[in-house]
C-alpha cells in the first residue's frame, strides 16, 4: 500500500466514524440528523498535494458518501492549487516551481517553464516566504472540459519588513480537465484600480484577464440581483443620502440589514462635512452554492471615493454574501469580507 492510500483511507475511516457516531447519538428510534453538504471538507475530502487530484468523497443525505460533482471537483482542484500557485518560498525555490508546474498545464505551464530561470533568480532574491490560503471561491463557468473560476486570496508574508504582513488577492482562473485530473490552466490577478502595489509573489500570467464567461442559466437571476444590489448599496452621494437608504431597504434582509444601520450610520454623520461621493462597480460575481431559495455568492466590488476638491481614491474587496429569496426577488440576508 502507497503512503497516498493509506493517507486516504485513514481519513475515510474517521469520516466513517464519525457518521457512525452521529447516528448513534440520535437515540435509535428518533429522527437521524441530516448530513451535511459539503463541498470541500478537510475530514472526507483527501488528496496527496503531491498529486494535486485523487479520490474524493462528501457525506449524502442517506447511508453512505456520494462522489463529488463535476463542479465540486473543479472547486477542490483550484482551491489547491491557486494555494500553492500563490506561495513561494525563496529557501526552497526549485521545489516552490516544481508545485507550480504540477499545478498547471496548458498556456500557464508553458510560460512557468518558459520563465523558469528567470523566476529562479526573482524569488531567490526575496527574503520573504509567501503562504496562500484561498478564502473563498466560486466556479463561475463550467462547460465540457474547461471550467472558470474566481478567488478571494490571502498571502502572508515572514521574514523582511519590506513586505506587509499580509495581502488580500483577488483572482480569475482557468482550469481544464487532464488525464490527471483539473489543472490550472490560466491565471491573472484582478487588477485594483490606480494600484502601485509591487509585483506580487505568484504565478499569475501578465496582461488583462479575459472577460467573464456567460453565467449558467440557472445563477443569473441570482447574480443580477445580488450584482444590482451590491452597487446600490455601497455607493452613496452626500447630497443625496435618502437614495442608498431606500436601497439598503430594497436589497437587505435580516442580518444584512443590521449591519448596514450600523456603518450607514457613521458613513451619514461623515460625508456631508467631507462632501464624500462613492461609486461601486461589481468586477466579478459568482455563485459559491446554492441549495434551493438561499445561495452564497463570491463578490469582487471595486469602489472610488471622491471628496469636492479632491482627488479620487480607489478600494478593492471581495465579498460573500448570503442571499436568499423574498417576493420573487433575491435579497442580500448577510455580507461579510473574505
């Protein structure tokens, strides 16, 4: 037995166990609890980073696992794999590259082969490690063979004060189905407007990410109005406060709406002294999952700040929403950054 399959089957075993458990646990003669969906589940979801694909399994609502879905798997791959694609670590450069190439194929293995001497050098040169961790991720376009997918990305930094501690990415990937599974297959970093940040420790490709595919049939009622909602509501013009609060009104529900009293609160007391106008434009959208009238949705919001006199100031965030309907509409319930 491969030291890969006896990783896998002890992680399958504790997520065995702990079914078994749970079903004890409801009293024999009572209701089982319902097993939860998962899409990716450190306990039942195995795979040797070495391989960057292998066998995996989540929980069903009845005895058993099921086989992930096509776009779960899409899911797992390039959370993965954007991880490694954006660390580096300038002790272990060959074997950083190395992850990268595994990670990938088509137009980006090309050019991490074609450049590898000369990110050699580059990443040699820089006293700071990089560690990725992929914070959400939403597959946004799934047909045949290629898939697209967008990432909210943080990357921590250790070993030089020349870098932040930390930076929050935001990323637009494409993947293809292999032999051996989804691989990378392109990758570009989402721009934030005016940024002077330096070039990033990653394997991201050059030039202008492409534009978004079309959304499955059955995600865009929810991402034009998730989308409608976003824009309206975080953007405001101090002469004009009462149009952002009908829109808070109109677009948020429950928590959401909590929250928004909140910040709205201080935005309201600020902007008129500071003559504050804010315009917010949603760069890429996606649905995370969906699980009948509630569905969470991946944002990435860009925003501009101009105070009369000033010059404008630009922010960029990714967001995650839950979104559920009421009255034939989609309804933003909770928002927070990821």
């Amino acid at each position: 037995m491969t030291a890969d399959s006896k990783v896998r089957n002890a992680a399958v075993a504790r997520a065995k166990a702990r079914s078994a458990t749970e079903s004890a646990g409801s009293g024999g003669g009572g209701k089982r609890p319902k097993r939860r969906k998962l899409v990716v589940a450190a306990a039942v979801v195995v795979a040797a980073a070495s391989a960057w694909g292998g066998w995996q399994l989540v929980p069903s609502d009845d005895e058993g696992f099921r086989p992930l879905t096509e776009r779960e798997k899409v899911a797992a791959a390039a959370t993965r794999q954007l991880a490694a694609l954006s660390s580096m670590d300038p002790a272990r450069v060959d074997e950083r590259l190395g992850w990268w190439e595994q990670a990938s194929t088509g137009t980006l293995r090309a050019e991490l082969a074609r450049d590898r001497a000369a990110n050699r050098k580059r990443f040699a040169a820089i006293s700071a490690a990089a560690t990725g961790t992929v914070g959400s991720l939403a597959v946004t376009a799934l047909n045949g063979d290629s898939a697209t997918v967008i990432a909210s990305v943080r990357v921590k930094f250790v070993g030089t004060a020349d870098w932040r501690t930390e930076q929050s990415r935001r990323y637009q990937a494409g993947l293809t189905r292999t032999p051996q599974g989804w691989r990378t297959s392109s990758l570009f970093l989402l721009p934030v407007p005016a940024s002077t940040a330096k070039k990033p420790t990653g394997a991201q490709q050059t030039g202008r990410a492409p534009a978004p595919p079309a959304p499955a049939a059955e995600d865009a009622p929810i991402l034009t109005d998730v989308t409608k909602a976003a824009e309206a509501v975080f953007s405001y013009r101090y002469e004009n406060p009462a149009a952002t609060q009908q829109a808070a009104r109109d677009a948020l529900v429950g928590t959401a709406a909590g929250q928004y009293q909140k910040l709205f609160g201080i935005v309201a007391d600020q902007a008129p002294k500071q003559r504050l106008t804010v315009t917010s434009k949603v760069l890429r959208i996606g649905v995370i999952e969906r699980s009948g009238n509630s569905a969470t949705v991946l944002i990435f919001l860009d925003q501009t700040s101009t105070r009369q006199g000033g010059r404008p100031s630009f922010a960029a965030t990714a967001l995650k929403a839950t979104a559920r309907v009421e009255n034939g509409r989609w309804r933003i319930s909770d928002l927070r950054s990821t």
